[in-house]
C-alpha cells in the first residue's frame, strides 16, 4: 500500500521532469543567435589579456568601463573625475551619448558599432569593446555597461570585465541575449592616430565630426588625416582635415587639405570657398579673389554664400590696405 | 504739443530706426559668408548618396513592372521623388536598406507600397502631386 503509493507519487515526478526537460528542450532549439553566422569563419579564440580592470561602485557601470578603454590607449584618468562627466545621479546610470562625449573630450575618436561582425573584427584588431547589455527583461531593464575582452568558440563563452568581476566568462547564449535587449550598441576608444578594424568611411567620419564639435581641433585633424590615408578619395575626409587644421591655427594643412578636396570634387566651390577666407586670413587677399572667383564659376546651391565670403574678403583687402 | 512733438521728433525716429532694419539686414548678411563646416559637408554628402540610392531603385525593371501594374508611370514616380526633402529622401533609403540583398518580388513591393504612402502622404500636404485622387489639405 505504501510501497504502490511511493510509486505512483515517484511516476507523477517522473512525468513531471520528462515533461519540463521537454520544454526545456523545445525552448532552447527555438531560439536562434546571430553570433552562429557571425562567428564560424572567425579565430576560435581571441583574448585581450592585458586589458586593465577598475571595479566599478554602485551604478557606475559607465564610468568604469570607459576608464578600461582608456587607460588600455594609455590614459590614465580617475574614476571619481570620469564620473562627474558621464554618471546622470537622476536616472542612476550613464547615458551612451554622455560616455561618447567624455571620450570626446579628452581627445579620442569614440567609434560606436553595431553587431557582432563588427565586434570580433575590432577584437581581432586587438580593441577592447564596451557593449550595452539589458541584463534584466525588455519589461523589466537592468542596462548594464561592460567591456569585451574576448572569446573562445569552443567553450562558447564570452569574457567580459563586468562590474566587480574581471574576465568574467558569460556563456555566449547568455552574452547574445542580453546585448541583443541592448539593441547591438558597441563603442571603440581609439587614438585619432588609429583607425578601428570595422570603421567604414562615413561612420568614422561622423564619429569625426563629433571630435571636432567637441573642439579638439588638432586630434580632430590627426583623425581625418588618418581617413583621408585609408580613403585618399574621401572629399568630406580633405575638407574635415582643412577646416579643423584652420581652427588649431595650422595654416599650411588647411591649404594643403582645401586644395585636395578641390582637386577631388571638380565641379564643387565649397573647398575653394573656405580655402579663400583662410588666405584672405593670412592676408594673401589677390590669392583669395582669384580662388573664391573659381567657386562663384563653379557654381551649385552655395553660390549665394560664395558671393558674400567675396564681399568679406573684398572689404577686407580694402581695410588692409 | 503733441502734435510739435512728433513733427519734431518724426523725421529723426523714421531715419534712425531704417537705420536699424539695415543694420539688422547686414548682420544677416555677414552671418552667411565664412567656412562651411564639416558637418555640412558630410551631411550633403550623406543626402546625395541616398538620393541616388532612391533613384537607382526606381530604374530597376522590376521595381517599374510594379509600378506599371499599379497604374503609376515610373518616370513620373522617379520625377517626383526629386521633389521630395532630404529628410524623407533617407527616410525611403533607410527602408530600402533593410532589403534583403537578392531581395524577392515580394519584398520588393512591400518597398514599392511603402514609398506609395509616402507619396501619399506628401500628396495630402500638398508637396508632390502623384496621385490624381488625392486632393491636397490646401
């Protein structure tokens, strides 16, 4: 009688984990991860196992992880100073444009990428990557900032300096799932002097552009020199070149630079436009007209603006004589 | 006395403030001449690059075969897509970047249908004149 019970409860049991590993089953065959695609022609392995690790305080995820990529590129800065600049007390965390924009600051192009192609190519170039991952649920975030330093396809982890724990190894299903509720969002931090594995001409331009809005005229000309060796033809290239080099008061690149992205745009007055307010500037007024002259004949949508940067410079020779 | 007051002071005040529309006028003037930023540049660039993107599209054979069917001539879809802004320029780009390369038919009038409504929409504001059924909101 009790040994039947027993037994009957022991088969209800059994049901039950044959019925749950079922499912278990099921649920894991149904969910597909983009890293299969992205990985399988990829080094089985790649470890980055120099990068320096600072653990983070409570809710600084963003602070610290941008001190990694830096003090990898040699900048040793103080975790309480990043975080005056990135950490947002109000939300509890640091928002992406925050951590791009310290970046900025200090003079390094932030190059945010997308995916998991573009992760392992900057792997690979031997560039830790600070990824976003929602370690919660789509209903219920916990964003998370750590930085990649690696993987190895034959144990299918990932290693990350995540918060307090360094080379943490998160399996790679657990890894895909959570960067995937981070939309993909990946940032490089690399010197102007270098150009990321997986930087595409326009991508790395605007990454640029947000160096010089931020005012770091001579990094900024260092990083579209580097673009205009990788990509000679890069009209936007010469003419970010030309206009940072203008600002940091290096006058021979900025002619230098205009008088390439002429040559590569024939029919555009916009370079020759900007070349003749940097002559007109050093004086050189005759060179000026004669230049501003050629973009009013080029003509396009600026020709209005090209007549008044004539009638500057006309004004000026008049007032330097 | 009043009356003195504005004869006396009339003729000043209206030469005093055309002075201050014509300085304003200048101020804008000055405004308009110096570099062209970076930024500008690139982001012309960027506008040009999907507008041909969009153009290109509307010359493929199959894209034209959809659009015959439909009833709508495609040189005169690809005419009015010159008339549309930027913005909704890159807005049919980044749509037609999410096709799959080798796209299928299918997908190919979903992109078809897609930019029909924005067609459409810029019809009703009066922008682009595709549609003949569509009276614009003024």
């Amino acid at each position: 009688m009790l040994i039947n019970q027993l037994q009957s409860a022991g088969g209800r049991w059994l049901a039950c984990a044959f019925f749950g590993i079922a499912i278990l089953i099921i649920i894991s065959g149904c969910s597909t991860y983009q890293y299969q695609s992205a990985l399988y022609p990829e080094p089985q392995r790649v470890y980055l196992a120099e990068v320096p690790f600072f653990a983070q305080e409570e809710y600084q995820c963003g602070p610290a992880a941008l001190a990694m990529l830096l003090a990898w590129n040699g900048e040793e800065e103080s975790l309480a100073q990043l975080g005056e600049q990135v950490y947002s007390p109000g939300l509890q965390g640091s928002l992406q444009p925050s951590i791009v924009a310290a970046a900025r600051r200090r003079g390094y192009v932030a190059y945010p990428l997308h995916g998991w192609s573009e992760l392992v190519a900057e792997l690979k170039g031997g560039q830790p990557v600070m990824i976003l991952q929602n370690l919660g649920l789509s209903w219920y975030p916990r964003w998370h900032y750590a930085v990649v330093i690696g993987y190895d396809q034959a144990v299918t982890t990932v290693m990350l300096h995540s918060g307090i724990y360094p080379e943490m190894q998160m399996p790679m299903g657990v890894f895909e799932r959570t960067w995937r509720r981070g939309d993909y969002w990946g940032l490089v931090v690399v010197p102007p002097t270098v150009l990321p594995a997986s930087a595409t001409e326009n991508a790395y331009l605007t990454a640029v552009v947000g160096l010089e809005r931020a005012q770091q005229f001579s990094a900024a000309t260092t990083a579209y020199l580097s673009a205009a060796k990788a990509w000679p033809n890069s009209f936007v290239a010469w003419m970010g070149a030309g206009n940072s080099s203008y600002n940091d008061g290096d006058i021979d690149t900025a002619i230098r630079s205009f008088r390439q992205a002429a040559a590569l745009q024939p029919d555009n007055g916009v370079p020759l436009n900007n070349l003749a307010l940097v002559l007109a500037q050093v004086g050189r007024h005759p060179e000026a007209l004669a230049v501003i002259d050629q973009a009013i004949n080029r003509g396009g949508k600026w020709q209005g603006m090209f007549r008044q940067t004539r009638q500057k410079i006309v004004a000026e020779a008049e007032l330097a004589q | 006395m009043r009356k003195k007051i504005i004869r006396y002071i009339g003729k000043p005040l209206c030469l005093f403030l055309a002075l201050c529309f014509l300085t304003v006028d200048v101020g804008i003037r000055t405004a308009q001449a110096g570099m062209i930023s970076t930024e500008t540049v690139l982001a012309a660039q960027a506008n040009n690059e999907a507008r041909t993107q969009v153009v290109d599209f509307f010359a493929r054979e199959d894209v034209r075969q959809v659009m015959t069917a439909q009833g709508v001539a495609a040189d005169e879809v690809a005419a009015r897509v010159a008339s549309l802004s930027d913005a909704e320029i890159v807005q049919i780009a980044n749509e037609l970047d999410q096709l799959p390369a080798g796209a299928s038919l299918g997908t190919v009038v979903g992109a078809v249908l897609f930019i029909f409504v924005v067609l459409l929409i810029t019809d009703i504001l009066g922008y682009t004149k595709v549609f003949t059924f569509v009276q614009p909101i003024r």
